[in-house]
C-alpha cells in the first residue's frame, strides 16, 4: 500500500493548468462531476475535458443549494432562539418555585407558633392544611391529615356538627363565628372552641376554601 499526503484541500488555476494537472491523471476517475463556476464556464470547462481527455462527466449546478442553505441556516436559528427562550422561562419558572416553596415555609412556621387551630379546607370539607396545633391534638402528620375528613379524626355527633357549620362558609359565603364543642374520636374529652371560619374566593368570586381558626376556650 502507499501512503499519500495531502498538504492542502484548497487551490485555484485557470482552465488551462486544470486540464493540465487532469491530463496528468494514469486513469481517469470513475466519475467525474463540474460543480463550480457560472453555468456557461462550466459546460465550456466540461466540454474542454470531453475533447482533450475523452472523460465522461456532469455538470452538476449547486445553486438550488443557496435557497436551501438560507432557509436550513434560518430554521436552526429559529430552533436555537426558541431553545434559548425554553431554557430562560424554565429557570424563571424554577427561580419562581424557589421563591414560592420559601415563602410556603415561612409562612408554615409563623402559623405553627400560633397556640390556635388553624386549618384549610376544601369544598367537599376535606383537609388542605393544618397547623402544628391541630396536628398535636389528633397526634398526626400532615400527609395522615390532607385529604381526609372530620369523621376521620372527630366523632360522629362533632363531626355533624362541624359539617353543618361549615356548609354556611362553603355554601352561603358567610362568616361564621361560632363556639364549637368538639369530641376528638377515641376520647372522651370535650373541648370548648370558638372558631371563626370564612370562605376562600377566587378572582371570579367563587368559594374554592374554607379558612377556620378555632381557639381553646375550655378554661375561661
């Protein structure tokens, strides 16, 4: 085998010393292809090679290739700002998440200092949140909280209770301020509360929460 070494990939001559350096070939190539030049220098070009060196070649014309090339070259363009753009809403929607999440936990921590209940409920009446207050009296999680109702942690006569107190909030958007005497389940203890409780609104005005705030009055 021989080795060659190719000291440029780049050079320029004129018609002449281009069918020299061809003529110099042992063999012509298996295939020969025109595919620079204006149209008419090109066919002249490989007209020239047909009659000295007796090859057989096309003109091939690469201008269609412009058109292509601006529109693939815009396209990427396109598809890097679009990617650009992808990249600086996800870190302003992780940098809002970030906030968010921080300011979640501060707010967590100033109502788990406070001595009242205080809890969120959905429409249906189930857990959404409650306070280190409330999580004490039933001795339970947060995870074992959300999503449950007050049969779950009250008994059944508390839980009625609480169920037809709550309806006027989610129902009929009042304000209710009213004294609560619970019985949590499993015990034979009665608390005395009084509890204000107020609807959530959306934008629109419609009631999507229950917000109460029951405080122990057992002993006053």
């Amino acid at each position: 085998a021989r080795i060659y070494t190719v000291g440029g990939l780049s050079a320029h001559a004129d018609q002449a010393a281009l069918l020299g350096w061809l003529g110099s070939f042992h063999e012509p190539p298996g295939h020969t292809f025109v595919v620079h030049g204006e149209a008419s220098a090109s066919e002249n070009f490989a007209h020239a090679i047909e009659q000295q060196l007796g090859w057989q070649l096309r003109v091939v014309d690469l201008r269609w290739l412009v058109p292509l090339a601006a529109v693939l070259l815009t396209a990427l363009l396109v598809l890097w700002l679009v990617n650009r753009r992808l990249r600086i809403e996800k870190d302003r929607v992780q940098q809002q998440s970030a906030n968010l999440e921080a300011s979640e936990q501060k707010l967590t921590s100033i109502l788990d200092g406070v001595d009242a209940c205080i809890y969120l409920k959905d429409t249906q009446g189930r857990y959404l949140f409650a306070n280190r207050a409330v999580r004490q009296l039933w001795q339970s999680e947060m995870d074992d909280i959300i999503g449950f109702g007050d049969e779950k942690f009250f008994d059944a006569a508390t839980a009625a209770n609480i169920r037809i107190n709550d309806r006027r909030v989610l129902e009929n958007g009042e304000t209710l301020k009213a004294e609560e005497i619970n019985t949590v389940d499993g015990t034979l203890k009665s608390v005395t509360y009084q509890s204000t409780k107020m609807p959530l609104r959306r934008p629109d005005g419609s009631i999507y929460a229950l917000c109460g705030i029951s405080t122990d009055i057992s002993e006053i």
